[in-house]
C-alpha cells in the first residue's frame, strides 16, 4: 500500500479509457500507483470540468511513471490523428 504523504500526482486523465491504459503500463513496469477519481458519482461527473482522475506514484517512481505515461499519451493521440485522418 502507498503512504498518501509520499505520492505526487503525475497526470490527471480525462477519461476512463485513458486511465485505463496509464495503470496497465504502470503495472507492466512494476510502479505502484494509487488512482484518485475527480468525479462525483451523484452528479454524474457534471462538475468535474472535464477530468476523470489523478494518478499519484510514490516520489522515488515519478520520472519512471512520467516517461511511461508520456509513451501511453503519446500512442493515444497519434492513433486519434490517425482515425481522424481517415
């Protein structure tokens, strides 16, 4: 279990899919990680401004976790143009 007191916030996702993908990359390289959502579950998300979660890694994993999330973010929004271009 990660000590809240050690974690730093290294992305905020704005959707469910994205978080998804983010974990399964993390999990692959052994970063442990704990997902904080931002949405309301008695509002539906209507106030959450269009963010899903916040995923927090321990301070020692942050340039790790950041390079990987970097490589899942970056694959995402290249395979978007690609869909967009068709």
């Amino acid at each position: 279990m990660i000590d809240d007191e050690n974690t730093v916030t290294v992305y905020t996702t704005s959707n469910a899919v994205e978080e998804g993908d983010i974990c399964e990359a993390l999990e692959a390289a052994c970063v442990n990680y704990v997902v904080r959502s931002l949405e309301d579950e008695a509002f539906d998300g209507l106030f959450s401004g269009g963010l899903h979660s916040r995923i927090e890694v321990l301070e020692q994993d942050v340039e790790q976790a950041r390079e990987i999330i970097e490589l899942v973010v970056g694959q995402s929004e290249s395979s978007d143009e690609q869909k967009q271009s068709d």
